[in-house]
C-alpha cells in the first residue's frame, strides 16, 4: 500500500485478471477492433496531411521549414494515444458497466471495485498503445513511400511512451464515466472537454498563444506535451524537455483523476 | 452460534438517505441447509444479502464466514461463497464454457483442475451441448443453469440465490429446485430470496422473515406457520360477510386485518379461533384449508406485522 491508498491495488492479481478479459474480448473481436486505428490516420492524412497540406506547404518548427504533412504525422500519432484511452475509458467501460452488468457479476467474487477501476484504466491505456502502433506503422510505411520524412528508428518506441500518458486519459475518462446520467449524455465531456483539449494542443497546428492565461492553461495539458515530445523525436530526432513535461504531467494527471474516478465510481456504482 | 455456522450475521444495519433499510439483523446459516429470506418489496433482502456477500458495507453489525470476520478475511471469505445474482451478469462476450472458465480467474487459490470442474458443471447443470453457444443464445431456463454454475465455479461452500426462478416457466423453476435440492444435498449452505413462497416452503429448511428492515420470525416453515398464523385458514367469499363486520372481528380477535385476494378473505385461524368464528358468523359458508407461507406474507404485506406477531 502506498501513500495513495489506491496505487497499492495496481499491482494486484485481480487488476490484472479485469485487464486479461477485457484483452481476451479483444482478441475474439481483433479483426473489427484492428480496422478503425488502421483506416482512420490514413483517411485524416489524406485529407489533412496530403489534401490541405497542398495548400498550406510547410510550417515552421523550431526554426526550420517543415512539410505540413511530416508536422502532423506525430500529432496524428498523439491524438490516437489520447482519443482511444479516453473514448475506450468513456463508452466502453460505460456500456460493460451499465448495459452488460460486467463490473456486476466481476464484483461477486474476490475482484473489488477498486481492482476494475484500475483494471479498466490500464486496459484503455493498453489500447491505446495496440492504436499507437497501428498508426506508427501507417506512418513508417508513408515514410517509406517518402509521403514524409520522419526519423522513422523512434516510431516503436512511441507508442509505449504513449502508454504512461494513455493511462491519465483514461483515468480522466472515467471520471465522466461515474457521473454521465446516460450514455447520451457523454456528448459533454465529448465535446466540451476532449476535443476543446485536443485543440489546444499542436496535435495538427501550431498554437501561437499570446494570451498568458491560455499560456498557462496549454503547458498544463499533458496532450500538448505528447503531440510536442513526438514531434522532437520523430522530426529531430532527439527527445526535448517535453518529454520530462509529459511525464510530469501525465503523474499529476493520473494521481488526481484516478483518485477522483475511483471515488465517482464507488458513488455510482455502490452508492457509497 | 451453532459448530456447523458457515455464515453468522449480527446487528445488520443499513440505511439509505437516512431511512434505514435493515435494522439490527441477525442470521446464521449451517452447511447442507437452505435459509430462505423472505419478506415483501422493500423489506431489505436484497440490501441485506449484498451486505452478505460484499457488495456493500453495513454501517453497524459483524458477518462471520467460518467463524472468520469478514472485515478483517475479506478475500478470503469472498473465496468461500458464490453469488448467483437476480440480474442476468453473464459475459455475452464469451461462450456458456468460456464464462466458466474467465469467472474461475476471479478467484485466488485457483481451482486445481479447472477442465475437470467446467466439464463436471456443464455435465451437472445440463450445459454440455450449449458449451460453445453464447449465452444469448439460451433459453431463460438454461441462463439461469448457466448463472448457478458460474457461481460455484470455485467451489464455494455457501451460495447466495437471489430469486434464482423469476422470470422462468413452471417446469425450468422444478429444475432450479431439483438443483438446489442436489447442491444442498452435496453440502452447501445456501441463502435464498424469493418471491415464491411455494419455493420458499419447499426448498428451505428454515425462513427468515423480513418486515421493514427487521426479522419478524425466524424457524422452520411449517413451525413459523403454526406459530404465527394458526393451524387453519378459514377462505370466506366477500358475498358472505359484511366486510366491515369481518374487519372488526378480525382485528378485535386476531389483532389484524384479513387479508382479501380477489373474492375471497383469508382468515387465519387457529383451532380456538375457528370456533369463534363460526359462532361469530353462523350464516357465512366458508371452506377452511391449512395455512401457506403465502398467508404469511399477505398477512406481513398488509402492514400489521407487528399486530400479526401477537401471540393468538
């Protein structure tokens, strides 16, 4: 047990047993969970990276000119890190949750609630790495055809940073998950909270930020950090102190949104 | 606390948005017996059997599993019981034998030969040609099957049912019951809750009675009968008495009021009462019959429990 009474239930044989079935699951349903992280980066990079690239040319980045479409493959590559965790945390855990009793019948036997919610957490982080490497393989193969210029040796080492901070989002996903009233309801923290973050993050353009406030608010954001520490590695291939931001953020993000959601979830689902 | 008390329960309490649900229970169930909770809607059986099993903590009270506390011997006693719960919590995404072998991982020490337990249990409930369909694929009878089974995976040595037949056909409910009788057989103490109280009377060797969040009898059905309701129910159709004379009666005499079920009173009686009745009413015609755990309920459901209780 550490300092944070929750952390201690990480490491426990009944995290681990929530996050190998939801894994199982997966694999009997490999074929349709492979296809949207496969097609979605290859149509957003058609449209973006090729389409609108065409009329943007290139952008600077640190001092240097850089082909729009090589600028946005690592955020590419970071929204796939954050958006599956977070969806994957958000409806999914919701649907197991709420439609298919799943956390119910889990919670008849040794397995406790604390153990599902980090079970549910690690998992979506987990997808989110299975994504990440989808996409990191799309992007060697684009890099091959020389659609991009990428410094392709750190692509697979990515998607598993990706991990640590694939494990906040999903923690902060579930948080809403506790407190939506219906699954129709998550258009909220949808729509008003991942793609506002998701925007103010240099995952498809450069953000200039004037506004000290705004300022403040995007060095708070871990995806900022994640789309910033991709681009340094996979343009100049070298890791920067976004990287150290990351994972700083990302800690604090996961310590105070897991703790949040475990007691949200108790709330709900215990009534406690 | 009897030697063979798999499971004791003390002082239960629970309450929700500061009413309280349960009320300073007490329990105990032994190995090879079934305890049958019964009592009518919002009585506290469900929130009094998922304090039982974990689901929720009680605000005052201890459960015993073994004779080990299980605030203190939470993993442990948890390894000791299986929940077959009211809802259906199958795992749609897996096959009726793939349920069975997932849920197995939930439980630490592993069952040693797990191929072994899932083909005794499918081969015990009936499953073995279901074995690769997904549990959509069944009938509510063979879900049901499914759920029990998944519950004793792990070899547990007590079960809780909660309403194991709602819902099912007369003849999947004399298989529920045929099962029941076999695990009971077999040596597991069993809880159960049901609404039925033909299948309480059948399958229980004691009862349990809720009322309000609090037990208002306890012992074996036929005994809990003769004691509270009396040895006769007298079944008096409404055209033959003035109801208000009958309530009357009834209330002065018994301490509570009849219960009506369509056409018909329902009075119990005992032998002495009997006597007065018919003394009381010459010219009502009535048949008599011997009292059910169902006349039990009707007469708690009416509200007057503690009235009902009153020695007769």
């Amino acid at each position: 047990m550490t300092w944070n009474p929750y952390l201690g239930d990480l490491a426990d044989w009944r995290t681990r047993a929530v996050f190998v079935r939801n894994t199982r699951v997966y694999l009997r349903n490999w074929r349709t969970a492979f296809l949207p992280p496969a097609i979605e980066p290859i149509v957003s990079f058609l449209a973006f990276g090729l389409g609108l690239g065409a009329y943007v040319g290139s952008v600077q980045y640190k001092g240097s000119a850089v082909g729009y479409a090589s600028y946005m493959a690592p955020g590419l590559l970071a929204q796939t890190v954050f958006a599956t965790p977070f969806f994957e945390a958000l409806y999914s855990s919701y649907v197991r949750m709420f439609y298919q009793k799943t956390w119910d019948g889990l919670l008849a036997t040794q397995v406790e609630l604390r153990h599902i919610v980090w079970g549910e957490i690690t998992w979506a982080s987990a997808r989110g790495v299975l994504n990440a490497t989808v996409v990191a393989c799309v992007l060697g193969g684009l890099n091959l055809l020389g659609v991009v210029h990428l410094q392709w040796h750190w692509l697979p080492l990515l998607p598993l940073v990706g991990f640590v901070a694939g494990w906040s989002f999903a923690a902060f996903a579930l948080i809403f998950t506790a407190i939506v009233p219906s699954i129709d309801h998550m258009n909220y923290p949808v729509f008003l909270v991942g793609v506002p973050l998701g925007l103010i993050s240099n995952t498809y353009f450069p953000l200039p930020v004037h506004n000290p406030v705004l300022a403040a608010l995007v060095q708070c954001n871990p995806i900022y950090h994640l789309s910033e520490s991709f681009r340094s590695l996979l343009l100049r291939g070298e890791p920067d102190m976004h990287l150290v931001w990351l994972l700083l953020t990302s800690s604090v993000f996961l310590l105070v949104c897991a703790t949040l959601a475990q007691r949200l979830v108790r709330k709900r689902v215990l009534g406690e | 606390m009897a030697h063979s008390d798999l499971l004791v329960a003390r002082g239960l309490c629970k309450s929700y948005e500061g009413r309280r649900v349960v009320d300073g229970l007490d329990l105990h169930c032994e190995a090879g017996t079934v305890l049958g909770l019964l009592g009518p809607n919002g009585a506290g059986k469900t929130t009094t059997l998922r304090m039982l099993y974990g689901f929720i903590e009680p605000e005052a009270g201890e459960i015993l599993y073994d004779g080990k506390p299980f605030a203190a011997h939470r993993s442990e006693c948890k390894r000791m019981i299986g929940v077959c719960a009211q809802e259906d919590t199958l795992d749609h995404d897996f096959s009726v034998e793939r349920n069975l072998r997932v849920y197995a991982t939930y439980f630490q020490p592993r069952i040693a030969d797990i191929d072994k337990r899932v083909k005794h249990l499918l081969d015990l409930f009936g499953l073995t040609p279901h074995a690769h369909q997904s549990p959509e694929q069944l009938s509510g009878g063979f879900k049901r099957r499914l759920m029990i089974a998944r519950s004793l995976v792990h070899e547990p040595r007590i079960l809780f049912l909660d309403e194991p037949t709602t819902g099912l056909d007369p003849a999947a409910r004399v298989e529920v019951w045929q099962l029941v009788s076999t695990l009971r057989a077999q040596g597991l103490a069993i809880i159960l809750t049901t609404h039925y109280m033909d299948e309480a009377e059948r399958l229980s060797d004691e009862c349990l009675i809720l009322s309000r969040g609090k037990a208002v009898a306890q012992g074996a059905p036929r005994a809990l009968l003769g004691t509270i309701l009396g040895e006769h129910v007298a079944v008096v159709p409404a055209a033959q008495i003035e109801a208000e004379a009958l309530e009357r009666w009834a209330r002065a005499e018994l301490g509570a009021a009849p219960a009506r079920v369509l056409e018909d009173w329902q009075v119990p009686l005992t032998a002495a009462q009997l006597v007065a009745f018919s003394a009381q009413f010459p010219n009502a015609r009535f048949t008599v019959r011997d009292p059910t755990l169902e006349d039990l309920f009707l007469q708690l459901s009416a509200g007057d429990e503690t009235a009902a209780l009153r020695p007769t």
